[in-house]
C-alpha cells in the first residue's frame, strides 16, 4: 500500500527509481531487494526536496546501531547548498548597502532643495 501511494510521485522524479522499488514491493514479488529499493528512493530525494537528515535510517534499539544497510544516506548538495548560501547572502548585503546608500542620497537631494 505505500509502494503504491508514492510511486506516482517517485515516477515523476525517476521512471527508473519507480520501477525499482515496484519491481521489489509490488504485490507477489518473489523478492524483494532491500538495498536496492533504498538506493531508489534515496535518488529521488533531492527531487521530493528531501534530505537524508529528515529521512535518517532504521535504528535497531537492542543494538543501539542503525541496522547494516540501513543507515542515514549523505547528502551529496550540502556543500554545494553552503556556498549558494553564502553567494545569497553577500548579495542580500550588497543590494542592501546599494539601497541605503540611493535613499540617503535621495533624502540629502530633497533637503537641498527644499532648503533652496
């Protein structure tokens, strides 16, 4: 059941992914390839706007471990993700200086003249 209310969804990401994780859950499979239905849905999250932070792993609690495999994924934008951050960020601070400097120049110019 919830193979089939997220495929729609992973279908318009990946058609691979999609098919991967059918193939495996679908109702009847002979077996199902845990790895690899992992490896498809981790594919699409940058698609969905989710990252392996908000996904995490399956944790064993007896073991206190994430079970093998199982694992929380990386992800591969974070750097990426930092620097479009940091580029945004300066930019914010040199449009904000630009405007600043326009309204104190304009505020000085309707002085003048009204003080003429």
């Amino acid at each position: 059941a919830f193979a089939a209310a997220v495929l729609p969804r992973i279908h318009a990401a990946s058609p691979e992914a999609a098919q991967t994780i059918y193939n495996n859950l679908r109702v009847g499979a002979s077996s199902t390839d845990s790895a690899a239905v992992k490896s498809a849905f981790e594919s699409v999250y940058p698609a969905l706007g989710i990252t392996c932070a908000e996904m995490g792993g399956l944790w064993n609690e007896a073991e206190k471990s994430y079970y093998s495999g199982m694992e929380p994924c990386q992800d591969v934008l974070t750097r990426e993700t930092e620097t479009v951050v940091k580029n945004n960020n300066t930019l914010a601070i040199a449009l904000g200086c630009t405007f600043g400097a326009l309204f104190a120049i304009a505020a000085a110019f309707i002085l003048f003249i009204r003080n003429r």
